[in-house]
C-alpha cells in the first residue's frame, strides 16, 4: 500500500505544479511561463520569510521572545485551517477521480490517504515558510539548547494533522447542508464566508488587543499574549511549553492531533463511498414551465451569463471576494476605532492627516487583493469552443467579465468608502481621493486580471480549486495590484503630506494610462488563438 500512496501522491503533485506538462511539453512558450511563474513563487517566498522574520524580530526587539514561537504556530494554524477549508470538500471528496481510480488495482485506503497526504504536504511547506524564519530569530535571541529545535522541528511536523482534519470536516458539514437547499452554492458561499469572517475576526481581535497595551505594561505583555493566544488555540499553549522542556505538553501536542486525525481517516475510509453520497446528493423537481423570454445585446446576455457562471461556483465566490470583504471590515473598523485611537496606538505624534491621505491606497490594496477577471477566462474550461462558435467578438467577450467583476466590486468599494468617509470626514479634496483612487484601482485590477490571464490561460483542469486558488494568473494579478497600490502609499507616508495631492494625480494618471493600453491590447488577442496557447 505504501508504494501505491507514493505514486499516488507523485502523480497528483506533479498534474498539480504541471510538472508532467512541463517535461513532455515541446511548446518553448509552455517552458518561459512556467519559468515565469517559478520566479514569481520564489519571489512571493522571498517576501513571506522576509515578513515573518521582521515580525519576529520586533518581538525579540520588545522582549517578548518566548512567545515568538507560540504565535507563528497559531498563525500557521489559522492559515492552514483557512485555505484548506476552502478546497478539502473538492479534494478529498470528489468522486469524479476516486470512480476512476477504483477502478484500478489501487485500495481504497490508498486513494484516500493519497488525498490527505497531498493537502498535508502543500500545508506543511507553507507552513515551514513561516515557521523556520521565526526558529531562526528565536534562536539568536534566546540561544536554546538542542532539544528546544528538535522539540519544534517535531511540533512543526505536527502542526498541518489538526487544522487540516477540522477544515476537512467543516468543509464536509457545510457541503452537506447546502446540497439540501434550494440555492446549494449561495448557502455554501455564505456558511464559508461567516467561518472565514469569524477567523479574520479573531485574528484582528488578537492585534487589536495588542496595540492597547502602553511601555508600562510591557514586561507582563507576554504573559498576557500567552494567555490570549492558548485561549484562542490550547496547541500553541502546549506547543510553548514543549520547547520548555514539558514532556506532558510535548505528549498532547503530538499525541491529540495525531489520534483525531487518524480517527478521522479510519472513519473516513470505512464509509466514504456513503459520505461522498450523502454529501453530494441533491434534489430536483420537474415543475420548470416556460415564461416569457427575453432579448438582449450580445454583451448584456454574456455579462448576465458570466454572473450566473459567478455565483454557481461557492469556490470561485469565496476566494475571490475575500479582499472585498477585508475592505469593509477594515473600513468599519476604522469608523469604530476612529484616527485618534490609530495615531495612539501607533504612537507617532500627529500622523493622523497622513493617515487620512493613504487611506485610498490603502483601501485599494485591499479591493486588489483578489480580482475575479483574473481566471475568468480559465474557468471557462471545456466549454470555451462555444463561445467560440457564436457571433461575438473578443471585446464583448472580455467587456462582459470586466463588467462581471465591476458588479461584484462595487458595493463593496462603495460601503468602504462611505464608512470611510464617515470615519474620517475629509476634505473635499481628500474626498475625491477617496473616491477616484480606489474606483482606478479595481477597473485597473479588472483589466489587468484579463491581460494575465490571457498570458497564463489554463482551459484543461479537472477542479476549480486549481484555476481559482492555484493558478499562475490569480497569483501575477494579486501581485500587481498590491504592487502598485503599496508603493504610492510608502512614498506618501515617507514624504508625508505636502507630496500627497502630487502622488495622488500622478498614481491616477499613469493608472489610467497602463489600464487604457492594456484594455486596447487586449482586444487584438482572438478568441481562437487562446486555446492555441
């Protein structure tokens, strides 16, 4: 059995990574984007160990060094248990592949370890991203023995068993609920979004709790992050007290995970046939009548197509609104919190009128964060030849999924800003900033997911959850847009406030610019030479 979960799991990592398209392949075109996408990755790791070892030293640099450990491991925890929750149900129990391969000599056993043992080791590496670069700041600041690295070396194996078994089974629930009603994915999208929301919500409960405390509390800080953080995850708890030499935690942190997500396995196994049946099941009722029909321009019914196309994916809705949603609780929690508790935890004196002037890039970034054109095109899948065979050209075919992602961008942009707006009342000038800048940066993200997806498209897949969270494109459009919206926003707060207008109007200007040329390039690419590339 051992040797069949190998290759197994060989396979499905390689048709993951496209490394079995990568070797046969004799497209040069292929090889370059691949190449491509290599050095985005490494530069996106790059930016991640860059981060987590800057968090940590500002830790250490506050005398908080102990709980460096315990917080990445409750960070890596929530961020497993998230981006797993979103694609365990259609990794684990697709049944389109599991059909296949039972056909084979292959158990059952095998397939379904196979699947976990897929999704632990994709968590374990970005896991070990943000893990190792604390390591190596705790280990400088704290010189601990031996055994304090190999104890979170064990840990850090470890950490992937709990949160990947709970994203397993709420994926599970939640699939099972929706498939009962009438609206399967609505339901599906907003019982993911509430566990999602709940989860951000805590995190940003945890920092918020942080920056209340003054230099006077600062020696009993860690003890009181430590309480706050083993409440909110026991593991990490146990997980500080292993590294301090406390064979009994070491035991639970080991021990629970593994006997839960074992548990879990055996169960699953044994009856997976009837829970996949049961998950999947739906109900239909023959009571269609015609109605009316109606007649609309080509780009109106492919913009009404594209929507429905939206909203029918759970996957596809949860993953790409995400930093819409980001940008409204971020924006009521200015409104709640008010520039004057920001500038005191900050503790700078009088940045709040610079606050206020990068509040606009700042709430472009976050409506950058996810770009729904971005793998519109992709997900277009096996059913991309019929748009192909209708009178329509390449500009009411792209105009369509740019106007399909306005729809869903902008009552979130449009919430934000007037929470905004309220929080921080601004002048007249700032209001159009607040306005203008933001509105540029979705329509800039819109076209430019449309161009890089056109570079990087992907039309043989077997799971959404490759296209959506995957795939080249959404990764190059969330670069750039975060990108492009950071950097105007590092030079208003390092020129402060006299160059802010002068920031502002040339970042609208040159925005304008890119997205008009893009939008023009866009149109010479043909319908028919996509499925060329």
């Amino acid at each position: 059995m051992t040797k069949q979960i190998f290759r197994l799991c060989r396979l499905q990592l390689g048709n993951l990574f496209g490394i079995n398209e990568l070797r046969y392949t004799k497209d040069k075109g292929k090889r370059a984007r691949f190449i491509g996408l290599s050095i985005v990755w490494i530069m996106l790791i790059i930016m991640a160990v860059g981060y987590v070892a800057a968090f940590s030293y500002g830790l250490a640099s506050m005398e908080m060094v102990e709980i460096v450990p315990m917080y990445l491991y409750a960070v890596a925890s929530l961020l497993i248990l998230i981006f797993s929750f979103f694609k365990a149900g259609n990794t684990l129990f697709a049944m389109k592949g599991y059909e296949m391969l039972i056909s084979l000599p292959v158990s059952r056993a095998s397939i379904i370890i196979s699947r976990f043992a897929c999704m632990y080791l994709m968590n374990l590496l970005m896991e070990l991203i943000i893990m190792i670069p604390g390591l190596v700041v705790y280990g400088y600041f704290a010189t601990p023995s031996v055994a304090v690295y190999v104890v979170f070396l064990l840990g850090s194996l470890f950490l992937p068993l709990l949160p990947l078994t709970i994203s397993s089974v709420l994926g599970a629930v939640i699939t099972a609920i929706s498939s009962r009603t009438r609206h399967k994915s609505l339901v599906e999208t907003v019982l993911m979004l509430i566990v999602v929301i709940g989860a951000l919500g805590g995190s940003l409960f945890l920092s918020d709790n942080e920056s209340q405390f003054t230099e006077v509390m600062l020696k009993n800080m860690a003890e009181t992050l430590s309480v706050q953080i083993g409440g909110m995850y026991p593991p990490s708890i146990w997980f500080q007290n292993a590294l301090s030499g406390d064979l009994g935690s070491l035991g639970l942190l080991l021990g629970i995970p593994t006997v839960i997500f074992v548990a879990f396995v055996a169960i699953l196994q044994k009856y997976f046939q009837m829970i996949c049946a049961a998950i999947h099941a739906v109900s239909a009722k023959n009571n269609y009548k015609m109605t009316k029909l109606q007649r609309s321009s080509h780009i109106t019914a492919l913009w009404h197509k594209e929507l429905k196309r939206y909203f029918a994916s759970s996957i596809y809705v949860t993953n790409t609104v995400v930093g819409y949603v980001m940008a409204v609780l971020v924006s009521a929690g200015i409104l709640f919190m008010g520039i004057g508790q920001i500038e005191a935890a900050l503790g700078i004196p009088d940045i709040g009128p610079v606050i206020i002037k990068c509040l606009p890039f700042g709430l472009s970034c976050l409506l950058c964060m996810t770009s729904i054109s971005a793998c519109s095109i992709s997900m277009e899948g096996n059913t991309f030849w019929q748009i192909q065979t209708l009178p329509v050209t390449a500009k009411e075919f792209y105009d369509s999924k740019i106007l399909a992602n306005l729809s869903v961008a902008a009552p979130f942009y449009l919430v934000s800003v007037i929470l905004l707006g309220l929080a921080v009342k601004p002048s007249a000038w700032e209001l159009i900033w607040l306005l203008v800048i933001p509105d540029c940066y979705v329509i800039f993200s819109c076209v430019v997911g449309i161009t890089v997806n056109l570079t990087f498209p992907v039309l043989k897949w077997d799971n959404e959850v490759r296209i959506v969270k995957q795939s080249a494109s959404m990764l190059v459009t969330m670069l750039v847009g975060v990108i492009s919206s950071i950097l105007p926003l590092l030079v208003v707060v390092f020129t402060g406030e006299a160059l802010a207008g002068f920031i502002s109007l040339l970042t609208v200007v040159i925005l304008l610019a890119v997205t008009c040329f893009l939008y023009k390039r866009n149109q010479r690419m043909e319908l028919i030479r996509i499925s060329e590339r």
